[in-house]
C-alpha cells in the first residue's frame, strides 16, 4: 500500500456531467449499467481516463455506442484512445458486484434482507468503475429492478419520477436527483421497509415530505427521530438561514452499519442506534444522541453536500464544520444556561480523553492531514472533535453573528463545488475585516496544519502595592510524527478573575478606560508568550482561564487547592467550575498512583481517604445546592476516567491506576452516603417519562446515587440497596432507570447481578439494540480479580452474539478493550485476545478491524509488564501476511 499525499492534488483530467445508473439487484450478482457523459477538462493537459474499481467483474465497456480498448492497471480501468477534443463523450459500462457477500458493508450490500449502500469515502468504486473522487461532481438518475415481493421499497437520492411493474415478479423506480453530487453521496436503499411520514412546509414556504424508513415492526420507535428531523431544518433555516433544498427528505435505519450515519443527498442511511427509540428500549443518552446524529446528517445537506470538499484531505472542511454545527443545535436545544453547559462539558470531555490522545499518540495528524495510506482510518477525533473546536475558535473569534456573515460568503462563493478548508477559514475572515481573526488569519490556520495539542501555561502575579494583576500566557507544543518544531498558535483565552470571597472582577487591561471594563473577556495569545496587565485589582485575584473551554489546549497553571475550591464554589462560569472539580480529583488521583507503593497500597486499605476533608465538603455543597442542575452536580460527581488519568502520567500501571480510582470511588460512596440517600429520595421518582434535560439530568443523578449506595452496601454488607436496585430493574418504567439499576448491580459486583441479567435478556432478547446494550454492560464491568474476559469470552458464543455485525462486536469486544482495568492484565490475555479479535475482524471488516486496532495506540506508556506483553501482541497483529491497508498502516505507525 501507498501513501496519498495532499500536496499531490491535481485537478481531475476529465469531468464527468450526468450518470444514468441501472441496477438488476440481486443479492448474490447485481448488475449495473453504468452510462455518462464525460468530458476532457480543458485546464489539464490531455489523459487517458482511469475509472477506479474495487472488487467489481467488468462485462463491458462501450464508447459512443460502439465497442472500444481499454486495459487494467490494478484497480483501474484505463481507456487511453478516447476521442480527442472537447466534445462529450458516451461511455457505458456493464459490470456486476455479490452485494450478499459483501462483508466490508462498503458500496452495495445486503443487511437482513435489504439492499443498502455505503459511498463514503471511496465504496461507489466497488458499485461501478468511475472518477472516485469528491471534486468530480455529477447529475445521477437511477434506475432501481428488483423483485416486487422481497423488495418492495426502492429508494435512491432525488425525486421519485417513474415507478411501475415488469415481467417476471419485478418491478422498477426510477430517481432523479436535481443537484450535482460527488459518487460518495450516491445512495441506494431497496426492501421491506416502512415510514413514518411527514409533511412540513418551509419559513420559505416550499412543501417538503420527510420520510423514516425502518423495519415493519419498528415503525413506532422513530417519533423521536422525526421530531429530531423537523427540529433541525427548524434550527438550519432559523440560525444560518439554510433550507431544505428538496421536495423530499428520508432517513433510512439499517442494523449492519460501520458507523454511525451517513448524509446522502436526500437519503440519509442511519445505524438503526441513531433512529429507534422509545421509552422501554431507549436511554436518555440514546434520545440525545438521535437528536444529534439526526441534526448532523442534516446539517451536512449544505455543509458537506452543497459545498463539498477538494480532496479527502479536506474531510473536516465538512465534518468539523458540521460537527460545530451539531454541536450548537444541540445546546440550542438544550435550552437553559445550565444545559448548555453539560453539553459543552460533555464534548470537552470527548475531545480530552480521545482526541488528546489521538494528538500524542502514533496516529497524531493535523486537522488537515498531509498524507495517508487508507483514508477510512482519518474519520477521527482529530477531524471531527478537533475540527470542530478549530471553527468554534473562529465563531469566537467573530462573534455569533460574525459567523454567521461569514457562512453566508461561504455559500456564495462556493456553493455547488469542491474546496479547502483555507476557502472556509477565507470567507469567515473576509467577512469580519475588522476581527481578530482576520488579523491573525494566516497563523490561525496552523490550527489545521500542526498536530498535537498546544499547552497553554499562565502565571499569575498580583501587586497589591500597584493593584495589578499580571496574567504571563504562553504556549509550547510537543513535536508529533513529522513535526518536530511548532509555531505558535493562535489561542483566544476567554476569562475572569474572582475574589477570594467569589465575587467576579472588572476585567480593565492596562491602557483601557474604565469604560471597556467586563467581568468576562477574550484574550488572544498569538505570540510564544505575552503579558496582560489588569489595572484596579483591589485584592488577590483567582484566575478562571479558558471559560466554556475556549481553545482546545491544555491548561498549565499553579492553582492552590484553596484556589480551585473557590472556583468550584464561585465561579459565574459553569464550565470553570466543573473543571475545578476535575482538577482537584485528578490531583489526589494522581497524588496516589505516584506516592511510593507502601505509602497508598490501596488494595490493602480499601478504605484508603484520598480525597481530603475540604474537597468533600465542597462536593456536599454542591451536591445539596439547590440552584444546580442535576446534570451538572452528576458531572461534577463523576471522577476523571481511568485513561484521562492514564494520560498525564509518563509511565502508566494501569491495575494502580484502577485501583486508585476505585479506592476514590468507594470513598465518595460511603463518606457521601448520607448525601446519597437523600438524593435518591429526591430523584429517583422522576414521573411520566419525557426525555428532556431537566429530567434526563434527575434520572442520572438517581443513577450514580443508586450506584453509590450499592457500592457503600457492598462494604457494610447491607441488602437494602441492591435488593432496591434489583427491584428497580424488574419495574422501571424507562430504560434509562433500567439499565442504570442493572449497572448499579454489576458495578458494585452484588450477587443479585447475575439473576438481573438474566431478566433483562429474557425481557429484551428480541430487540437488538437492548441487546447491545446486555452485552455492553458485561464488557465494561468492574473488573473483579480478572473475571472480566472469561465473562467476555463465554459471551462470545452466546447464540445472539454476532460478530460480523459491527454494534455488536463493538458492543462486546470493543467495551472489553476499553475497560482499561479489564483489559489491562499481568497475564497479557488481554492483549492476546485483543491481537486475536483484530485479525480475526479484518477478515470481513477492515474498517471495524482497525478501529479495534486503534486501542493499543498508547502502549509505549505501558508500565512493565505490560509494555513488553503489549508489544509482543502488536508484532503478532503486524507478522500476520494478509492483512488490510486499514489494519496494516495503523500497526505500522504503532509500532514505529
Ligand atoms: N460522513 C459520514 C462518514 C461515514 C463513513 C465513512 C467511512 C466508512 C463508513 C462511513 N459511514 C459514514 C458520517 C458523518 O460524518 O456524518
Ligand atoms: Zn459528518
């Protein structure tokens, strides 16, 4: 395998302006005709014409209706004796494809009984020969032939034109879609499937039909996604000004799917975990991920359909933009300050245990990558998660409004094509001449072109005799693969500074009048270091830096202990004060892992007190605070992961760092105990179900609650709590209540855990989802000496577990894998069955293969005996001769 380099990029040598495509669909040989009109681009000097293919039998190849040469050069068809000039030129090609046998559930496939398609990145090659490449943008009509009986429903992107019956049993539908599109949009859906239907009219006044297609018998778990559906074209038209620019609209669920959805033009393809819900079978969580995924898959309509991206380097051009764009609906959605706040804690947290990472690991890549072997492995964090804190940088940086100018430019210079993500970051800039942005626009984009994550150091000092107040900013960033210097970036600090009796203070930078004074503002560090001196600081200030995570680094700064509890209790910015109380747990997490074994052997002192007297006070406070959210008072509750902690240390033993956190775990479980019992009094009825924030936030509140008293009870030996807890899985009304009561059971290792168990999947054997979810709870289990992976490998060959579907792999094998103090073992069986899964995966899979393989990124951390345990299984992955590019380039670059 090759590496593709962005600085390669040559535009197309020849354009290619309609496609009629024709399927005879047939799970066990498909045959498609595929006629267009291409034509030479007259900006690139003359070439044969190379069609990618993958994995297709060619059966004929016409040129303007007549017979003509071509050749194979590997995947490529190449016709080099095309007709000169400019004149189109008719090309058809008839090949077949085994969509049945199509395991890689890239271009056509069949999933229980139905066809459907996955383009992106480069499947549509593995449908037909064609310009596999997103710059080649085309008008498609499809015509789709099956049998009537076994598949019903024939969908493709557009507009439904012709529909009717032929010999045989079959019959046909014909789509045209009105708007040019790269092949990776092209879709195609053909079953028994059915929908829920909507029509809506437009703010503009256009009729529009919004259609959910999904199994017959899951028709009535998809209001939500409906609902999700009508919200965001709501939302895209009110905020950006951006309609649906089609009469008909349909999301489609299928239960075998790589990821999580996918934006075709006008027909979305869903993972059915982002479509079905109700309240029996679906979490909160589940509900707010349907909002999300639904309003992503929206939202690319324009960012990403209509304005496409140049090359696959330009991926988060797309992604990161839409990303920002789901992730703002979503906290609009959310509605109050506070729920705005969880929303961006909860991302942040996403982006800090994954995509940092990502940044120091072996895959660390810019935002905007400069090469790769197989581009399936660059749909990352960093693309998406990162990508999407670059544009959020720029929306601070103009200002709400400011950006929303900008998209507008954006649109009208480039609607309709292929561009950059320096096109992107131009017209945000062009159209705020006046903003920072603009001013700094060349060094911002090093955002897109340097890896790694800057770390941002403050020091403070304070002159009571001058009552100033001097804030030293600077930044550093560790050199990544292929990068070993890097320029400063450019990073706006939103800030305050409060007393030590919590008041915020007038924020007055040396030089200002007393007029520009606000409690809360940006500072832009662009240079190595800088200084800002705040004039009339009355008294020693606390400084609450990076507000609402305004820049996607890593803070540095000597805060006391007093200092954080002060922003914990104090601080106006909600964000700030989570993050306080993250500080202070990592603090006193880290303090024990690295104290000599003897001085904090908390295997041998379960009740070890490593979270000091005044942090738990402070957590009471919060936790019996009456103005808090209870989503929020649960996050700041929540103890950092055990890979977040991991991820500081320099050398990592990650059975210490388990046990640490559990030994902090149990402390809050008992010493809070009382807090507990009084939370789950005041929560735990939370009334008629409705998935909204306020309530969704009780219900997981009474959640860790009756996780904590279990935990506590298991300790004391008490049964009240999880015979309450075992009571609660057989009744709730919800699944949320359900699954956090069975969670509860597993986590505090009760005996009943098992009888719960077994409840729970005679009750839900029939629906594949909750399913996952049975398995998922096993594979994240507290790891009690070891019992973990035997659990895990007995499940394997539980009849309902399928390893070729990928929901419930990952379900299983992937939450095993991410259960650090599970997998982590001084045995290496971890790692063996680890290394055994990602061969046996890339088998069918190579793309969910090398997912799996992403989990030894950071093994060179690994203290012995792991390292060399970790080691040993990754050369056993690499020795192994067939494997895929997908698997191959992320083990190379782990091992390297
Ligand atoms: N743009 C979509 C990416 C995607 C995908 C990529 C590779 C292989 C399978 C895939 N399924 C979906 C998803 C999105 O970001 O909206
Ligand atoms: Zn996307």
């Amino acid at each position: 395998a090759t590496a593709v380099y962005r600085a390669d990029y040559q535009a197309p040598a020849w354009w290619i302006d309609t496609v009629e495509l024709t399927f005879d669909l047939d799970p066990a040989k498909t045959r498609v005709l595929n006629r267009m009109r291409v034509r030479r681009n007259p900006d690139v000097p003359a070439q044969a014409l190379r069609l990618d293919g993958d994995e297709l039998n060619l059966a004929r190849v016409m040129v303007n209706g007549g017979g003509t040469s071509f050749k194979m050069e590997g995947d490529q068809l190449v016709l080099e004796n095309l007709p000169e000039g400019d004149a189109p030129v008719e090309l058809e090609i008839f090949t077949t494809c085994a969509p049945a046998k199509n395991t890689k559930l890239m271009g056509l496939y069949v999933s229980e009984d139905t066809f459907f398609t996955q383009c992106e990145a480069e499947g549509f090659r593995r449908i037909t020969y064609f310009l596999d490449r997103p710059d080649v943008m085309a008008m498609y009509t499809v015509t789709l032939r099956a049998s009537k009986a076994q598949y019903p429903v024939l969908l493709s992107n557009g507009n439904l034109v012709e529909s009717g019956d032929l010999e045989d049993g079959r019959h046909f539908a014909k789509w045209v879609d009105p708007h040019k599109k790269p092949c990776y949009l092209f879709a195609l859906v053909a079953g028994k499937l059915v929908a829920r239907e909507q029509h809506i009219k437009s703010r503009a006044g256009n009729e529009h039909l919004l259609q959910v297609y999904v199994r017959p018998g899951d028709l009535e778990k998809t209001e939500h996604a409906m609902n999700s559906l009508m919200h965001s074209i709501a939302w895209d038209e009110a905020r950006f000004g951006l309609s649906l620019d089609l009469e008909r609209f349909m999301i489609v669920a299928t239960s075998d799917f790589n990821m999580g959805a996918m934006e075709n033009k006008g027909l979305n393809i869903f993972n059915t975990k982002y479509v079905l819900a109700n309240q029996a079978t679906a979490t909160d969580t589940d509900y707010f991920n349907i909002e999300s995924v639904v309003g992503h898959e929206y939202f690319h309509n324009w960012t990403g359909d209509r304005v496409t991206c140049r090359d696959w380097f330009q991926l988060s051009l797309k992604e990161g933009l839409t990303v920002f764009r789901d992730q703002e609906f979503s906290m609009d959605m959310a509605g109050s300050a506070s729920a705005r706040a969880v929303k961006r804690i909860d991302d942040v947290r996403v982006l800090r245990t994954v995509q940092f990472p990502e940044d120091a690991g072996p895959m660390a890549h810019p935002v905007r990558p400069d090469s790769y072997i197989e581009i399936n492995n660059f749909y990352t964090v960093t693309i998406y998660e990162k990508g999407a804190e670059v544009v959020r940088m720029q929306h601070n940086l103009v200002g709400r409004e400011g950006f929303a100018r900008g998209m507008k430019l954006y649109f009208e210079r480039h609607d309709g094509h292929a561009v950059t993500c320096d096109d992107f970051s131009q017209a945000i800039a062009d159209a705020n001449p006046d903003s920072p942005l603009a001013q700094h626009l060349p060094q911002f984009r090093r955002w897109y072109s340097q890896a790694g994550t800057p770390v941002l150091k403050a020091v403070g000092l304070y002159d009571a005799a001058a009552q100033t107040y001097t804030l030293t900013l600077s930044q550093r960033c560790a050199p990544t693969v292929g990068q070993p210097e890097k320029l400063p970036f450019v990073i706006p600090v939103q800030m305050g500074l409060i007393s030590a009796s919590g008041q915020e203070i007038a924020l007055r930078l040396q030089g200002e009048d007393t007029a520009q004074a606000a409690k809360s503002r940006m500072l832009v560090l662009a240079e190595a270091e800088q200084r800002f001196v705040f004039t009339n600081v009355t008294e020693a200030p606390v400084p609450s830096l990076l507000r609402s995570f305004s820049a996607p680094v890593v803070l540095e700064c000597d805060f006391s202990d007093a200092e954080l509890l002060t922003l914990l209790a104090h601080d106006s910015d909600p964000f700030n004060q989570w993050e306080a109380s993250q500080r202070l747990g990592l603090r006193y997490a880290l303090k024990a892992i690295t104290a000599p074994a003897d001085a904090a052997d908390t295997d041998s002192q379960p009740g070890a007190q490593l979270l000091p007297a005044a942090f738990m006070q402070a957590l009471r406070e919060v936790l019996g605070n009456d103005k808090l959210d209870a989503a929020f008072k649960d996050l700041v509750l929540t103890l950092p992961s055990e890979s977040y902690i991991a991820e500081q240390l320099a050398e990592v033993d990650p059975q210490r760092v388990h046990a640490v956190r559990e030994a902090m775990q149990l402390q809050l479980a008992t010493a809070l105990q009382a807090d507990w019992e009084a939370l789950w009094l005041a929560h735990s009825d939370t009334g008629a179900y409705r998935p909204d924030h306020v309530s969704a936030g009780r219900r997981a509140l009474a959640g860790r609650a009756l996780t904590m008293l279990c935990l506590a009870s298991a300790q004391s030996g008490d049964t009240v709590w999880p015979g309450k807890a075992y009571q609660r899985c057989k009744d709730a009304g919800n699944m949320t209540d359900r699954s956090s009561a069975l969670s509860a059971l597993i986590y505090s290792a009760s005996p009943l855990a098992a009888q719960a168990l077994q409840r729970f999947h005679a009750l839900f054997q029939q629906d594949a989802l909750v399913l996952d979810k049975w398995f998922a709870l096993q594979g994240s289990a507290c790891d009690r000496g070891g019992n973990v992976l035997p659990a895990v490998k007995t499940l394997m060959k539980h009849p309902d577990f399928q390893i070729k579907n990928p929901n419930r792999a990952r379900s299983l094998i992937f939450s095993f894998c991410n259960n650090p103090g599970a997998f982590h073992r001084t045995d290496a069986a971890g790692y063996v069955f680890w290394a055994d899964r990602v061969i046996e995966i890339d088998g069918f899979n190579p793309q969910v293969a090398a997912r799996l393989a992403r989990v030894m990124d950071r093994w060179k951390k690994l203290a012995e005996p792991y390292r060399t345990a970790a080691q040993a299984a990754i050369e056993r992955v690499a020795a192994k001769p067939n494997l895929s590019n997908d698997v191959r380039e992320v083990i190379t670059r782990a091992l390297a």
